[in-house]
C-alpha cells in the first residue's frame, strides 16, 4: 500500500510538471496526422512514416530557446516569402522549405558550399537570374533569392508534373528527379508515404508540420520587414537616414550589399524592420470566402482603392510608401513629366513608361504615381465603372497596366468604356463575350459608397486640402482620373458631368429619379446630352 501511495504521488508530481513546464512538454508540440495535404496533394502517411517524421518535429521542438528564435524570423520574413511565391505561382506551402535549408539566416553556407537562404550554389543561382559576385550576392536577398527558388521549382514541376518530385528536385537536381522518381507520379493527386519515401520530403514535412500555426505563437519582435525597391547606384549609408534606421540596421538585413553599395545594374530590393503596424491584409483574401448563394459582390469595395501604405506622413518623398504594394509616390503639386521624375530620381522615359502616360500629360497634384512596374492582375477580381473614369485612371486605381486592363476586356479605348461596365481585373473575357452591366439599384449604392466622406478618407489618406480638391474642384485631363459624378453643393442638390456613353436613362438609374424630373431640373428639350455637360440632379 505504501509503494502504491508513493507511486500514485510520484504519478501526480510528473503530471503537474508535464503540465506546468513552459518549455518543450509532449503537450506542447504538434503530432504528426496520418493524413496531410501539401500543394495540390493529399499525402497519407502510414504508421512508419509517420513515426520518423515525428521524431523530426519533436528534435525541432526539443530546444524552446532555439526554436523560438526560428518563429520569430519566420514570422518576419514569412509575409515576403509568400508573395513572391504566390506571384510566381508556386504554391505557399513550399515556404517551409526556406526553413529547412537555412533555417532562415541570409549568410548560412552549406559544406558544399552552398549560400543564403534558399541554399543555391553559384552557377544555379546565376540561372535564375540572380547576381552573384564581389559587390552584391542576391542569394542573400530575401526577395530575390525567393523568387529564384520560385522560378526554379516552377520549371521543375512543369516537367516532374508533381510538387513532391519537385520539391525533392531542389535537393537532388531535375535530372536526379526523374531519374528517381520516373513517371510514377506524375500527375498523381494522392501519395502513399512509407518507409521507403524520400528522406528529404518527409523532413520537409517535418518542418510544414512544426511551424504551421505558429504565426502568433512565441513572437518577441515587433514591427514588420518593410521593403523598398531602389535602383542605384547608392549606398545603405545614404539610405539610412531617409529610412529612418541606423546603417547598421540596413546592414545586418541587406548582407547582400558586400560592401554596402547597390550598384545601378537593376532594382534592388531593401529590406529593413518597420516598428508600426503591418498592412491590412488584401482584399482577394476574401473574395472567395462568401457562403454560398450569396450575390458576388467582389467589387463592392474597390472605393477602398488604391491601397496606400508606409510612411504616408512623407508620401510626396520617394522609397517612402507603397500604392497597391508597388513603390509609388504622390504629386505634391502639377507639374510636367520631366521635373517630377527629376524630383524623385527615375528617367522621365521609364517614369512614363511605368504609369502609361502619353507624352506631355502633366502630373497632378495630389494623383499616386508608381516609380516600378505595375502588374498584370490586380488584388480584385472585378471593377465596375463610374462616371468620370477611364482606362488610365482604373488602371492606375488598382496598379494593373494599361494594356493589362484593354486586353483582359478587349474594350480599345474610352470610347468603349461606359458607366456600369463590369469590368475584369484578373481573368481574361472569353472571345466574344459581352462586358456585362451591373443592375442600376445595386449601381447606386456602388455611386454612392464612391462619394462617401469616410470611404474616401480610407481609400487615399490624403491631406483635408487634397479630399476637397478631389471633391470639389475636379480638374480634367485624357491621362488623370476626371472628377467623381457628383460634387456635393448642398445635401439634397447634386451636380454631374456627363461623360462617354452616358444617358438620361443611365443618369436615372444611378441616382434613382426619373428621366423627365431630370429633363425638368436642367431645362432640356430632348433627351441628347452632351459630353462634359454639367447635369444638376435634386435627390428625392
């Protein structure tokens, strides 16, 4: 009885430790399930398997100390890994692998002399176009060395037709691959693991199954990478202070700059820690995510448009915010193309090039303006037109090029561009199919959200100064967005420029009264307008 009472208390003793202990306790790391999916695939891990890869994760929990140290980088590098990922098209779940090579330290050297981040020897890393001398190592460059990861592992599994192969290509190259894996699983959706399966797949997901979900576990740092794209050439020195960090900072995060310079080649991206508060996630994270038979309503909040982050105390000042997370900058006033892309440092020809303007449009006062190339699909699947806009202004609106935009609608020019339109943002329209209408009761409201006060204070964060001018005093120009539909005169007397396309009919829709009320109140003896013609609507 006595062993027995001394056991069970010895029993208790051990659970309270299990239980109370901070660090490393059974209760504390992730198990491995018996089924995972990675990528396209459903892999099903037998008993085996599923034992050594647990082992594994528990060596990757057994040192708190260490392990807490790899989230927190994690989760600071993480935001970048997966955008360029995403943007290459290779699925987010391959970021463990960054871990797994280089535990995520920029300047980590294999014994085969493999460096940075993702691991790359020089002569691979050169053909993904990636620099590699004595001044600059982009194999150290978070970005850079991502997207090269990206474009190397895309290749890959356009051959290997299987993101298991492909992955297990980085390893053992395309030609190892193949020679291993044959055309077993090619195309192949579910995979059976076992004792016989790749050693360097099933650490990977050791690592996909340790670090998932640890994003708001065990996070000391504070604040988030900003990146800044910068062509030179210049110095992190001369950087420093324009970013508001010391250039020690810039260097122990930019170890790809050798000697602290960036050479004038190309862009570069520099990275450093912001202390405020990260960015809003996207829109398209939750374009998909409504319950079904709820109307699709993707665009009803695109007035939110541009997006504009960073340091937008100073957004008239280059490499100091982002507009739709591309390098931009505001006009502080109109001027001509040539001394405002003196003032921020870019060739008047790219700056043109970049933001589509034709030659001699002025730049306004108070517009955004990119300073790198925008994209060729915007974060929104779909944008409905509204009074005053054009190609140009949506285009810059949502950071998608020009010719982007015409040829994913196959619409030519303004003149093909009518209020209402439904216009796509990400997909290319189907060769003979119509742009689509939006119903004019569901118009209104998106009119309406457009001119609100707090909607447009959200969407441009400018200065008082800047909203009212945008309000009220709207100047038009063929390459800047023309004025919204309606400036506000007093709460129930509207005001309203017509453009291309529109009509009486339209015009009632949109504010909802009808066509003769509106023939009335403007004293019109027909139903023609004109374009540029100023309509006044009294709202019911």
């Amino acid at each position: 009885m006595k062993n027995l009472t001394n056991n069970l208390f010895k029993g208790v003793i051990f659970l309270s430790l299990l239980f109370l202990d901070p660090i490393g306790t059974l209760a504390q790391i992730p198990q491995v399930p018996r089924e995972m999916y990675f990528a396209d695939l459903t892999i099903r891990i037998n008993e085996q398997a599923r034992r050594e890869i647990q082992l594994d994760v528990d060596a990757l929990h057994r040192n708190q100390n260490y392990f807490k140290v790899k989230v927190d980088r994690a989760n600071l590098y993480m935001p970048l890994i997966e955008r360029e990922l995403r943007e290459i098209g290779v699925p987010e779940d391959i970021k463990y692998l960054v871990i797994q090579e280089s535990g995520l330290i920029a300047d980590a050297v294999s014994t085969s002399n493999a460096v940075g981040f993702w691991q790359f020897k020089q002569g691979t890393a050169e053909e993904v176009f990636l620099r590699v001398d004595n001044q600059v190592d982009e194999r150290k460059n978070i970005v850079s060395s991502t997207r090269g990861a990206a474009l190397y592992l895309r290749k890959h599994n356009s051959q290997l037709d299987n993101w298991m192969c492909a992955l297990v290509s980085y390893q053992m190259g395309l030609g190892g691959a193949k020679s291993y894996f044959g055309n077993q699983y090619s195309g192949k959706k579910v995979i059976d693991l076992d004792r016989n399966s790749h050693w360097y797949f099933k650490k990977f997901l050791a690592h996909k199954v340790a670090f998932e979900g640890q994003n708001k576990m065990l996070v000391s740092n504070s604040g988030y990478l900003e990146e800044v794209r910068i062509q030179g050439p210049t110095s992190l020195k001369a950087l420093a202070p324009r970013l508001g960090v010391s250039e020690n900072h810039l260097k122990e995060y930019n170890k790809w700059a050798s000697n602290g310079n960036i050479p004038g080649d190309k862009v570069y991206s520099v990275i450093y820690v912001n202390q405020g508060m990260p960015p809003t996630t996207p829109i398209t994270a939750q374009v998909n995510s409504r319950p079904s038979g709820v109307e699709n309503t993707s665009y009803s909040n695109n007035s939110s448009y541009p997006k504009i982050t960073g340091n937008q105390q100073n957004a008239t000042r280059p490499n100091q915010i982002k507009v739709n997370n591309i390098n931009g900058v505001m006009a502080a006033s109109t001027t001509t193309q040539s001394n405002f892309s003196q003032k921020i440092g870019i060739k008047e020809k790219k700056f043109r090039k970049i933001n589509d303007l034709e030659k001699g449009a002025r730049v306004e006062s108070g517009k955004y303006y990119y300073v790198e190339k925008k994209k060729s699909h915007a974060d929104v699947e779909k944008h409905v037109v509204l009074p005053g806009e054009t190609l140009w202004s949506i285009s810059q609106k949502y950071g998608i090029t020009l010719s982007s935009l015409k040829a994913k609608n196959r619409i030519r020019s303004d003149r093909d561009l009518k209020t209402g339109m439904v216009l796509n943002l990400q997909e290319h329209r189907k060769r003979g199919e119509s742009i689509p209408m939006v119903p004019g009761s569901e118009y209104r409201k998106i009119v309406e959200a457009s001119n609100s006060p707090a909607v447009q204070t959200t969407a441009s964060q400018n200065t008082q100064q800047e909203r009212e001018q945008v309000r009220y005093e709207p100047a038009p120009s063929s390459q800047s967005s023309p004025q919204p539909p309606a400036q506000k005169v007093n709460p129930s007397r509207l005001t309203h420029t017509v453009i291309q396309g529109e009509t009486l009919y339209r015009l009632s829709q949109t504010y909802g009264v009808s066509v003769d009320d509106i023939k009335k109140w403007n004293n019109l003896p027909d139903n023609n307008i004109k374009i540029g013609q100023i309509i006044t609507i009294f709202k019911p």
